[in-house]
C-alpha cells in the first residue's frame, strides 16, 4: 500500500517516525508532504498513485479522486467531510473515516469564551484601553441565570450544555432526532430561537441545514441575544445576520465558521457589523486537540489495514 500525507495534520516527528517505521516493515510506502498543495491539479498529482489517502481540510475536487485509481480509503483529519465528493467514494468502493471527536473540548471551550467575550465586551474594552480611554461607565453581563439554547446534541453540542450547566445556565436544545441529554429540555427549532438568550449551533452542513439560520429564525429572537457559530458556516445566512446586526435586532454574534476557509472576501457583510467577534476558524486549534487528531487518524489507518475499520462515514 502506498500511504500519502497530501497536507500536514500537524502529526509529531515521533508519531510520524514511528508510523513510518511500523508501515516499511509491513511492506508499505508513506508519502508526507509538508505544505498544502497550491493548486488542484498538483493535489491530483500527488494523490494519483495512492492507495491511502490522508487529508484535513483543504477541499478535494471530484477530478482529483477519478484519478486516484488505486485508491481504496481516505482517512480525514477533521470531523466534518463535505469538503470531499463523499458520493462519488461511496460508489467508488472508497472508504472515508473522519477523526471523530477530536476536538470536542476545544469547540465547546471556544464557544463559552466567545459568549462571555461577547457579554463582558472583552475586545472593545481592550481596544478602549489601548486607545488611553476607561471602561467609560460601561456594564458587562454575567453568563449565570440565562437560556443557552443549543441547535445540535452531537458530541460537542452535549459538551457545551455540560459546561452552560456549569455556568449556572437553563440549558435547552434542539436536535432532529430525540435524544436524551441530562438537565436539557428539547423543544421545536422555532420555539429554542424565542426563548434563548444565546444560541449556539452545532450541526453539520449538509444539503438540509444550507442556510437553515435565515431571516425568519433570526427575526424570532430577542433584541438582548447572541447567536454562535462555530459548526460551519454553510448553516448561516450571513447577509440575514449582518442586517439583524446592523438594526440592532439582536445583541451581538460570534462566529469562527464562514462559507470558505479564510481569509474571507473584503465584502463579506458580517466585517461591519457591530458587536461581533470574528475568528479565523480556530474552534480545533489547540495543541491537545491536533495531537489528538493526528492519533485518531493514525489509528484509523491501522484499523482500516486490519480490516476492522472505524470512524467510517460513507458505509
């Protein structure tokens, strides 16, 4: 088998030694490159002899995998995976595992910090500081005692009711299945965006949730509440957000997903608008998590090649 790295997944030198080590003395090959590739077609070029792909986020095009003839199973270092033709694997016979739960902690502690970045004004009173000014009378709010509303009861979206709880908040929440979560009482969509004073989503993009945030649900919640987002930024109608923003409609919005990887375009409508916090995608970035990734993605591959896969998403 012929093991490629197309990206960097921030693996350590000693995972990588020894992984490497492990896959000559069964016979195989491992490929890594130290950079994204630049362009489409040099992706292409460095995957076409694969057998075993690993990739994080940099998008693979349908043309890159029609190539790829020899390719049997892709293991990705992240927990979503619509930035691959998933349809087009499946009726290929490739298998995709994604690394999940490996950044669970770090998105629920980004999505807390940035509510109460947001409630205790963290960044203006920053910037008034450093401008020579005081707080000038200015009056943050506490997270305890408020609705946190949560749209997804994933493994992340749990975390984070696990840690409003902690905070001293009436946690409730909305999934598209039933699903059990302790202290958390599940309601309609519509209902959760009413009553919230923070609403955090926590669900995947897919053809379903494309935009499913428009103006209508926007509209619903209150004048004092914030919206989170850092699931991905297809779920969103920026230009909905950014007019509630705008008109003061709602209090303020952090969010760390967008419709493409930044940087994001000059003209983007949330990069004026008032009381938000804009993040560069770091909701995985932290140390504990990538090293994590790397052993979830590792493990994949050794399943994979003992044929007992896990973490696969197209079965």
């Amino acid at each position: 088998m012929h093991i490629v790295f197309s990206e960097p997944i921030g693996i350590s030198s000693a995972l990588q030694a020894d992984f490497e080590r492990r896959m000559t003395s069964l016979g195989h090959t491992v490929t890594f490159y130290d950079q994204q590739a630049t362009s489409n077609a040099e992706l292409a070029e460095r995957i076409c002899t694969a057998n075993i792909l690993v990739l994080a986020n940099q998008p693979l095009p349908a043309a890159a995998v029609e190539l790829a003839t020899q390719l049997q199973f892709i293991a990705v270092a992240f927990t979503g995976v619509d930035h691959l033709p998933l349809e087009l694997c499946t009726q290929r016979g490739i298998a995709v595992a994604n690394a999940a739960g490996y950044s669970t902690q770090a998105v629920a502690e980004l999505t807390i910090a940035t509510t109460i970045d947001l409630l205790r004004q963290v960044v203006p009173l920053d910037t008034a500081i450093r401008r020579g000014e005081s707080r000038n009378g200015r009056l943050g709010n506490e997270l305890r005692g408020r609705t946190f509303g949560i749209v997804g009861l994933g493994a992340i979206g749990q975390r984070v009711a696990m840690l409003a709880q902690a905070f001293g908040c009436r946690v409730i929440a909305h999934n598209r299945s039933p699903k059990q979560c302790h202290g958390v009482e599940l309601m309609p969509m519509e209902q959760l965006f009413a009553k919230a004073d923070v609403v955090s989503l926590h669900i995947p993009a897919t053809p379903q949730t494309a935009q499913m945030v428009d103006a209508k649900l926007i509209g619903l919640m209150k004048p004092t509440a914030l919206l989170i987002n850092t699931a991905r930024g297809s779920v969103i109608d920026y230009s909905a957000l950014a007019e509630a923003l705008n008109n003061g409609n709602i209090a303020g919005a952090a969010i760390d997903v967008y419709e493409q990887e930044p940087p994001i375009p000059a003209n983007h409508p949330m990069l004026k608008t008032p009381n938000t916090l804009l993040l560069p995608h770091i909701g995985f970035a932290t140390h504990e998590a990538i090293a994590h990734r790397a052993q979830i993605v590792i493990d994949n591959i050794d399943a994979w090649l003992n044929g007992k896969s896990q973490n696969i998403v197209n079965e």
